[in-house]
C-alpha cells in the first residue's frame, strides 16, 4: 500500500498527505493498540474509558515514543480540550449516536460511528480518517467481524467517500437527512471488505 500511495494519490478527488514510514509504524503501532484493548476486553465506549480515544489518536499521531508525545504536548493538550468541549462534536456526539443505536449490527455502528468521527465539527483536530479507521476495527472486532483495513483495491472506493463525509456538517439538516443513505453505503463498503486472515491469532501470522 505505501508502494503503490503515490500512484494512489493522484486518482482521488482530494489527495493526501504522503504514507511515509512514520505513518505506517504509527498505524501499526495503532492496531496493535486496538488488539491489546480486545484482549483486556476494554470497553471503548464506556464512560470510564474514553481518555483510550485520545491514545488512539495520540499513537496515530506520535507513535508511542515518549519523546515524541513531549514534543507534541501542546497539540495533544489542544486535542484533548476540542474532544471534550466542542459543544457542536466531540466525544459526546459520538456516545449519544453510539447509545441510539446500540441495537444495530457491529458494520451499520463501525460506519454510523466513522461518519460522526470525519464530519464537521471532526472529533479529534488531526488523524481523524486514521483513528476512525481504528475505532471502526475495534468495533468491528469486539463482535468478531474482521477489522478494516487499507489496502491497494479499497484506497479509492474509502478515500473519495470519507473526503465527502468531512465536508458535512453534525447539526446540518442535509447530514440529518443524508446520514441512513451515507451509513448503509459505507456499511455495505465495510462489508465488502472483510477478510478473516485478520482474525488470525499473532501466533499463526507470518
């Protein structure tokens, strides 16, 4: 995938930031993250446990090392203020539409969820698409459904839509509107995209 991220790059509608190595290591660093709260069965979406989206995103954007998560104090102090007092976001957008619909299937609440992560106000200030993309693998996971993953064939078919879903906005009548049609459609790509070699237990990965 990070190969072939230039080629990628030049065919979406709204091209990103390069895939340098740092990124990759991160979001590695990010789904081993999101297999350790798996493992100690953590309730993501406890109240209790919500400071473990802002690690998320923290991994996403330093990594884990502690002197890189000093250099960036300031930006992740900012981060944690917007996630907590965005009064049109933030993290209680997120647990109120996660609590409406508790019912539905892990896909239909991975995407409802991812939506509501990238749409105007976004939750965190940067790394939406990718903390978004590991919260909707911890969803996914929790109900033993495959994470979703980047690769090669899905880049396009995630990038264009997801640049679409930032420029909605949360309190709009349009996303209100627009939000069963957005949630089945990414649903459905979610779906499409599910693999079980990524359930695989780390001792038979190789």
């Amino acid at each position: 995938m990070q190969a072939q991220f230039p080629r990628i790059n030049t065919i979406l509608k709204s091209p990103r930031d390069r895939m340098d190595d740092a990124i990759v290591d991160n979001m590695l660093a990010g789904y081993a993250a999101v297999d350790d709260l798996l493992a100690r069965k953590v309730d993501l979406f406890s109240v209790a446990n919500l400071r473990q989206f802002l690690e998320l995103n923290a991994i996403v954007l330093c990594g884990v090392n502690p002197q890189t998560r000093t250099e960036a104090a300031q930006h992740l102090a900012a981060t944690e203020k917007h996630f907590y007092d965005e009064k049109d976001g933030g993290i209680r957008d997120i647990m109120e539409w996660y609590e409406l619909h508790a019912k539905e299937g892990a896909v239909q609440r991975a995407a409802g969820v991812y939506i509501r992560i990238l749409s105007e106000p976004q939750l965190f200030i940067e790394g939406n698409h990718r903390t978004g993309a590991l919260i909707m693998s911890y969803i996914l996971a929790r109900a033993g459904h495959p994470p979703f993953v980047l690769t090669v064939d899905n880049a396009h078919a995630y990038f264009d839509p997801s640049t679409l879903i930032t420029k909605k906005k949360k309190k709009s009548l349009t996303l209100l509107f627009e939000m069963p049609r957005l949630k089945r459609n990414f649903a459905e790509f979610l779906a499409a995209q599910a693999d079980a070699r990524y359930l695989q237990p780390k001792a038979q990965r190789a």
